[in-house]
C-alpha cells in the first residue's frame, strides 16, 4: 500500500523511486569483486578472506561475482584466470563478468588489428602471462603471428571462461555489471557497449536506476556508496587494494586486501 503510494508519487515527480530496499535472494551471500587486473596475488588473498568469511557462516554457499577486467596492465592475468577457474572446480558459483578489457582480448582473438587498441590499454603482460612476446615492432605480418601464438598458447579452459562472460548480473534489488548502465534505458534493455564501458551519463545520474548498481571501471579511492550505484573499483594494480563488497541480508559489508 504504502509502496504503491511512492510510487505513484515518484511517477507524478518523474521520479522512479524503489519503496523496497535492496536485498539478496533468499538466503543467498553476494560477493562482488572489483577489478582486478592481473593482480593474481591479491585475489588469491581475498579468496582466502572469501572462505574464512564462509565458514564464519551456516547455509549455502554465497554467489561470487567477479566484476570484469580481470586482465591487463597486472603481470599475472594467467593466474587470474587459473584461479577463478579453480574456484568454479571446486564447486562455487562463480559468476564473470566482462569488461572493456576482456572485451578488447576477445576483439584481438578474431582480428589481429585490434592488438594496437589492446596495446594501448596495457594488453601486453597479458600476452607475457601466457609466455606470448608481444611483438617488437607492431604492424599487420607481427599482429597476425602474435595472434596465431596467443589463441595457441590459451587452453580450452581459458576460452571457455572468455567465451561464457556475462553482460550483467541480478539478485535480489541488485544488478551488477562492469562499468554501468545507461540511465535512459531500462535495466532488461541496456546495450553491451554501456554495460562494459559506460562513465557518463551514469556516474552524474542521482535518480534510481531501479535496482542498484554494482560496479567498477572507474577506479575511486574508497568505495563509492551512492543510493543508487556502489563503485567497488579501488584500482588494485596500482593500489594493492582489491575490493569484495559482500550483500547479505544484514546490509553489506566490505573485504579488503
Ligand atoms: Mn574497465
């Protein structure tokens, strides 16, 4: 009753205003992890926070969200993925999201010209981390080579977690995707490109965007908790600092390395 009233008053204000509070799908723990960017060693250490965090709890395991740009720029992306691999063996829900990095690996993986772009963003100890010498002199003949050495140095497992990333994730009031949404469109209809590069218009926007958004790729100092938007992108390749943001039905709270 009383949710029906805001409502109809946020509509007649043009406003969309959300009467009930965000909170995680029956039972379930929500671990949503930052961008990390090749920095293995951290997310090796707060997955160990992630487990003791677990075991301090009964119920089922808690769903962990890896926010996107795993890769790049950090000198083990390899092991990033190896270890995200090896938490989806031993039986977690691991749900991986892309970013404009990944994306920009997957682009090379089909057209080698697209290795100056990924260049530019710090993809080369990427390809180092694969044993990959990024070429000495880039042009069309080096591109093509180096690509032929990447996509035989990656493992089947490797493209199976590049080729099954998810857009964006929602549980409970939340919606989680790597850089955000654009705020004229409804959540069910955002568009790739926005999901996983957006900045403006979205980090300005004050108003609900219907369930609040996750997310990264703007690197902050602390997190950022808007009534609308958490960024948990605490730049961790340069900072050391990797961030879990965990949703449970208590609120939320933080896990840092
Ligand atoms: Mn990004």
């Amino acid at each position: 009753m009383i949710a029906r009233l805001l409502r109809r008053l946020g509509a007649a204000l043009g406003l969309r205003v959300d009467a009930r509070p965000a909170r995680p799908e029956a039972g379930d723990v929500l671990y949503a992890i930052g961008d990390i960017h090749g920095r293995a060693d951290l997310l090796h250490a707060l997955f160990r926070q992630i487990d003791e965090d677990q075991a301090d709890r009964a119920g089922p395991a808690g769903v962990e969200i890896v926010l996107g740009d795993f890769i790049d720029r950090g000198p083990a992306s390899r092991a990033v993925m190896d270890l995200i691999l090896s938490r989806r063996a031993l039986g977690r829900r691991v749900v991986v999201l892309k970013g404009n990095h990944e994306e920009m690996l997957l682009r090379f993986l089909k057209d080698p010209a697209a290795l100056k772009g990924w260049r530019k963003i710090g993809g080369y100890p990427t390809l180092l981390s694969f044993g990959v010498s990024p070429p000495a002199f880039l042009d069309a003949a080096t591109a093509t080579a180096c690509q032929h050495e990447f996509r035989a140095a990656l493992g089947t497992a490797h493209l199976a977690l590049l080729g099954g990333l998810d857009l964006s994730f929602s549980n409970g009031g939340y919606f989680f995707a790597h850089a955000g949404v654009a705020p004229a469109r409804p959540l069910n209809r955002q568009r790739a490109a926005d999901l996983i590069s957006i900045r403006r218009p979205f980090l300005d926007h004050d108003e609900s965007f219907g369930q609040v958004v996750v997310h990264g790729h703007t690197p902050c100092r602390a997190v950022e908790f808007r009534s609308n938007r958490i960024n948990i992108d605490t730049g961790a390749y340069a900072t050391g600092v990797l961030t879990c943001l965990v949703l449970d039905g208590d609120g939320h709270r933080l896990l840092q390395t």
